[in-house]
C-alpha cells in the first residue's frame, strides 16, 4: 500500500527541529545563568534581621518610608 502525500501536506523537517534545539539550548543557558545569579544573593540570618530593628532610626534603613523614587 502506497501512501502518497498531498501537494498541501508540510512537516517541520529539519529546520524545526534544528529551532526547537536551539531554543532548548538558549533556555538552558538562561536557567543555569539564573541559578549562578541567585547563588549570589546573600540573605540576612535572624540574628542580623535583629540586630538591624535595635538601630537608631535613620542608620541602618537607608531611606525614610515617607521619600519615594523620583
């Protein structure tokens, strides 16, 4: 049994396959990009957490609640 395909019949081929690849690629790279740059991040312990609310007002908040970004 002979199955031919229609004029109008595509399929991705190569070309697909070599784009999905790619982006697969790229998103691997983003991702163990991420994790270095998350590895980075330094998060405060509880005792530094109590350290800083037994300041003076003004030394360790940086800016006051009340000044926004302008």
């Amino acid at each position: 049994m002979n199955v031919i395909a229609a004029a109008g019949d595509v399929s991705p081929g190569l070309l697909g396959f070599v784009v999905v690849a790619a982006l697969g690629f790229a998103l691997f790279l983003l991702i163990k990009s991420m994790n270095k740059q998350i590895s980075k991040i330094e998060v405060p312990h509880e005792a530094d957490l109590d350290e800083a609310g037994s300041e003076p007002a003004g030394q360790g908040k940086g800016r006051a609640a009340g000044d926004g970004a302008r």
